[in-house]
C-alpha cells in the first residue's frame, strides 16, 4: 500500500500531459473510431509512446518496476481496435523488457494482453453497432482492474523465483489495479469529453444555422437592401443572443439592431477598419477586446467590446458583411464565432441564388424578345400574303383576318413579362390557329380546352404556342390530307398539365429539336422543373405533354 501514494503522482503527471496533449489537433483522430490507416497508426503511435511514457514514471520496486504502463495498452485497443491495441502492448512489452529484470518477460506478455483486451471490447460493442460504449469511463476503470489482475497472475505464472514474484505481487497489486484502472477511465473521459464537447458545438451551429436559414428564406429576394437587411440582423441577433448585429454593403451601414443603435445607425459610411479589411481582402475579422484589440469607430462611449465581422460573397466580389458584437463585460463565444461564419455561408448562397435567378430572368427575357424578333417577320410575311390571297375573293374574311394578325402581333409588342397567364396565351394562339387556319382551310381543324380554375397561372411566353406551331409545321403542313390540332391544359393533382396533340402523325417528331430545347430552357431560366415528353402513334397521332408544379411561376 505504500506506493499507492508515488503511483497516484505519477498517474497525475501522465494525466497531465495527456490533458494537455487532449488540446492538440493531434487528439481529435482519437475520438472518431475512423478506420482509415493513417488513423489507426497515430493511435498506434501516440498510445505506444504513453505506455513507454508509463515505464519511465515508474517506482523501482524489489528489481521490478511498478508503473502505468497498462493505461496506454488498454486504451489504444478501446480506441483502435484487436490490432492495434495487440501492437500497442507488444511496442510497449518489447520496451519493457529491454531493460530487464526477474519480470521483463511476464511483463512483456502481460503489456500484449491487455492491448489484445482492449481491442477485443472495441470490436463487441463495434459488432452490437454500439460504438458510444466504448467511450464509456466506468468500463475502462473495470477494464483496467481486469487487465492488471491478469498482469498478476502472469507474474506468478511465468516471473522466477516464485516466492520472489510472490512477494512482488502482494507489494504492488492493489496499488497498480487502482492506479491504472482510474488513469484509464481519466483519459478515457478526456476523449470523451473533447469528442462529444464537438459534436455539441457542431450540432448547436447547425441547429441554429437551419433555423436562420430557414427564418431567411425569401428575404432576400427582394434585392439585398435596407429592409431586407435590417429583417435578418434581427432574425440573427434574435438567434444567437449576441449584444447586437450590423449588416454593410460595400460603402454603407444598412442595418443595425442591438447595443450601441443610437449611434451605429443606418445609412452612415463605413468607418471601421476591421469592416474594411473584412471587405477589402475577402477574409473574417475577430476583435476580441482581449489580444486583438477593438474600439467603436464611431462612438468613444460605445458598450461594445468585441466585433466579429464576416464578409458575404456575392457572385464576383464581396457584396458587404455582416457583423456580431458583443459587450465589454462579455466575453465572445466560440459557438458565436462559427455561427458567425455559418450564416454569412448561409447568405451569401442565398445572395448568389438571387442573383442567379435575376440574371435567368434577364436571359429568359432576352431569349424571349430574340425568339418574337426571328418569328414575327416569318409568320407576318406569312399572314399578308394569305390576307392578299383571301382579299380578292372574300372580303369579309379578309377583314376577320386582319383582326386576327392584329390581335397577334398587339399581344406580342404589348407583353411587358417574361410570363403571362394561361387564358392570355391560349388568346394568343386563338388568333394564331384563325390566321393558319384560313392558310390551311379544310385541311385544318383544331380545339382548345382550358380548365378554368388554371386561367390565372403563368406560363413563360410563347412557351406553348411553340408547342402548337410544332404540331402545325411536322404534322399538318405534311399531310396531305391535314388532320385536327387539339390544346388542353387540365389540372392533374399538383401539377399543371399541358397537351397539344396533332392526328396527322406522318413522322415522328425530333425530342431535341430547336422548338422542344427553347421550351425547356425558358421553364429553367425561371427556376422552374418541368417535363416535356412526345409520343408518336404511327397513323394515330402526335402528342406534347407538358406538366410543371402549380403556382411555381409568378
């Protein structure tokens, strides 16, 4: 019992550097169970190295040496597995036995097996899909009176003379049992405290980021502006509990809530030199108040002492930042920091998304000017010449052509959106399909069926009307004997369902033709998923369908 005392303080010493090692990027591999090589060799390594560390602290004792060597052989096979905790004891053992002794050679094959044990307990709980038990302090302490019972016995087994090895087992025993077995569940709690101390924080940032994000949803598609602003510096402030929040554009304050409003207020130019570099070099910038120091830029008597300042990205260049404060009597939390740096990669994505969606809304109307200036001089050269044909022997019909061709082109050059209700494109394409239909007379028949609860929703412009130019230009224009065009768009669950299908059915229509590929582009230049597929009943028909969500388009 009398080492009980000088194993105790040797323990506390290998604690000690293992604490302090338990802050090092090093420790982090220990506490995921990875099975990756280079893993299992640091907890090779690092283990191997504790349990030479354990032999050098300890206490001669009757030409033996009591020490805690154990505490590295059994966690490195907790942490590594049968293998690497049998590699672990046997570096260790081979170390022990190399400087000698009536017990180097029971030593040596105790050291192996209580490394083999451990890895044995890490591979049952493994096979249970119990992982978490491994880390469970109370086990190591129980695993470690097991294992340095087993050492014992192997003393009295293989350590000649016997009554020699008696003696020694008596004298150190209990005090080994005790001193390995509290050492092991010590730096057992270490790891686990550092792995779920992680996973707590990790979990935390990312509860509240998705809260954020999800609070954040469409604020900015508006634009990135004063008002949008000031609604997600509350919504973060609200989240994190920090003293206050800031968000800049490039130049300007656009919103402020929080400690310090009375004089950080909206609209001022930006004086902080941390906002500025944040901007200026695309980077975060922390002032603690404590080894960075932080002072208000704008007010000497400013409550706040510590700024966390996050740029947000827009497409090609830093839009602006936004900015976490805390009070001089409080310090910063690290939870804060990186929810700090989470949000601003929460809103710059949704800067990006915005910008992307305006820029595919810029080139859907561009798509959609370029399409009616390739189509209108075809289809009016078209149009005159069949007004001048039908002139000169039906007057009347020549007249309701005419207020068909301007009804056409009056919806063309007045379309102001890039979308337009149904019930305004199946007007268009009624005076498209009168205009063709005095083109093609009795070799042209056609029906239109719109479901009146789907007349308000949008649809990009022109969109079906290409569809229903397809079917006229495959289908009828090649028949000889014509056939009949039939549009409907009917409600289907979800999901708005268009259909324009032609009964001429002479060849199967291209699915990557021009016409097809424009329809689909301009639904995705919206944002919008929609399907667009053809069947070809030979003698029977050709039919277009095209679905999309209801009321995704505005």
């Amino acid at each position: 019992m009398l080492l009980v005392l000088p194993l105790f303080q040797q323990m506390s010493v290998y604690l000690l550097i293992a604490y302090v090692f338990s802050k090092t990027p090093l420790f982090r591999p220990l506490a995921s169970l990875s099975s990756w090589p280079i893993h299992k060799l640091m907890v090779y390594t690092i283990f191997s190295g504790f349990c030479i560390m354990g032999t050098y602290f300890g206490q001669q004792t009757m030409d033996a040496i009591a020490n805690t060597r154990a505490i590295g052989a059994i966690l490195g096979g907790l942490l590594g597995g049968p293998v690497v905790g049998t590699a672990v004891g046997f570096t260790g053992g081979m170390h022990r036995y190399s400087m000698g002794g009536f017990t180097d050679v029971a030593c040596a094959i105790s050291t192996t097996w209580e490394g083999f044990l451990g890895g044995l307990l890490h591979a049952f709980w493994q096979r249970c899909g119990q992982t978490e038990r491994i880390f469970n302090p109370w086990q190591a302490f129980i695993l470690g009176l097991f294992a340095e019972a087993c050492q014992m016995a192997i003393i009295l087994i293989v350590a000649q003379p016997f009554e020699q090895a008696k003696e020694l087992v008596l004298a150190i025993a209990l005090p080994m049992m005790l001193a390995n077995a509290t050492g092991a569940a010590l730096f057992l709690s270490f790891i686990r405290d550092a792995k779920f101390r992680a996973e707590e924080v990790a979990t935390k940032v990312s509860d509240r980021a998705l809260r954020i994000a999800r609070r954040c949803v469409g604020v900015l598609e508006q634009g990135f502006n004063a008002q949008s602003a000031q609604l997600i510096a509350e919504i973060v402030k609200d989240e994190t509990g920090v003293a206050a929040v800031a968000i800049t554009d490039r130049d300007r304050i656009l919103a402020f809530t929080g400690t310090g409003a009375d004089h950080h207020q909206v609209g001022r130019p930006i004086s902080s030199a941390i906002t500025l570099d944040a901007i200026r070099y695309n980077r975060v910038v922390f002032a603690d108040g404590l080894t960075t120091p932080y002072q208000c830029s704008i007010s000497s008597d400013c409550e706040l002492g510590s700024s966390l300042v996050v740029p947000l990205k827009g497409e090609k260049e830093v839009v602006g930042t936004i900015k976490l404060y805390e009070p001089k009597r409080k310090l910063f939390r690290n939870l804060n920091r990186s929810l700090g740096v989470g949000i601003a990669g929460v809103l710059s994505n949704q800067l990006l998304h915005d910008q992307l969606q305006a820029n595919r809304a810029l080139l859907a109307e561009a798509e959609l000017r370029a399409l009616e200036a390739k189509v209108n001089p075809h289809f009016l050269f078209n149009s005159l010449n069949t007004v001048a044909a039908v002139l000169r022997r039906d007057a009347k019909k020549a007249r309701e052509l005419i207020v068909h061709l301007a009804g056409f082109l009056r919806g063309n050059l007045g379309r102001h959106s890039v979308t337009v209700s149904l019930a305004e494109e199946f007007a268009h394409i009624d005076h498209y399909l009168a205009i063709e239909k005095v083109r093609f007379g009795e070799r042209l028949a056609y029906s239109e069926s719109l479901d009146k609860a789907l007349e308000s929703e949008r649809v990009p412009a022109l969109a079906i009307q290409t569809l229903v130019e397809n079917a006229i230009k495959h289908g009828i224009s090649r028949a000889e004997a014509g056939g009949k065009v039939r549009l409907s768009a009917e409600l289907d669950g979800e999901l708005v369902r268009i259909v324009v299908e032609d009964s001429a059915a002479r060849l199967p229509v291209k699915t990557d033709g021009l016409g097809l590929k424009l329809v689909r582009e301009r639904f995705a230049a919206l944002g919008v998923s929609c399907t667009l597929r053809l069947h070809h009943e030979p003698g029977h028909c050709t039919r277009a369908e095209l679905t999309w969500p209801r009321g995704t388009l505005s």
